[in-house]
C-alpha cells in the first residue's frame, strides 16, 4: 500500500492491517522455524527473512501513518488546553480586576 492509501484508511482499518501484517509475519516465521526443525534446513530463516522484508515495509508505513495520525491529534489536543488555559486567565484576570 502507498501512503495515499494509508492516509485513506480509517484508525480501526488502519490498526486492522497493521494485525495483519503482524500475523502474518509471526506465520512466516513459525513456519521457518519448524522446517528447519524437521528437516534440520538452516536456510528457511533465510527465506522467511525474504518473504517477510515486504510485510515488514508496509507495516513500517502504516506504523509511520499511525504516529503521523496520533501526533496530529496530540497537537489539536496541547492546543485546546493552551487556548482554554489562556481563555480561564483572562477570566479570572478579568474578575480579580472588578472586584
């Protein structure tokens, strides 16, 4: 998936995928480890390394997304308590000079 498609997933979509990527990797190398278990075969973590480098890329991305996501609404977040925080000094401001 590009970013462009990343960024039109939804959160629950997004951190959908991002468990199947997961899973899927986890598989791969489950996998690997009981063939070179059965078959005493050391090149299956290789393979599973090759098989799994493009999932982990995508997850990757779509982790990036997710930061990109959960900073921006932090951001929104730290600047609603400043304006709210200003906006409650200038009240209290404004009453202590009435009184």
């Amino acid at each position: 998936m590009t970013g462009r498609d990343l960024q039109a997933l939804s959160n629950a979509e997004l951190e959908a995928r991002l468990q199947d990527l997961q899973r899927r990797a986890f598989e791969a190398y489950e996998d690997a480890a009981l063939a070179a278990e059965a078959r005493d075969d050391r090149t299956a973590y290789a393979r599973a390394e090759a098989e799994v480098a493009p999932l982990i890329a995508e997850a990757r991305a779509a982790n990036d997304e997710r930061v990109r996501r959960l900073r921006r609404r932090a951001r929104a977040w730290r600047n609603a308590g400043l304006a709210i925080a200003v906006a409650g000094s200038a009240a209290i401001s404004w009453i202590a000079l009435r009184a």
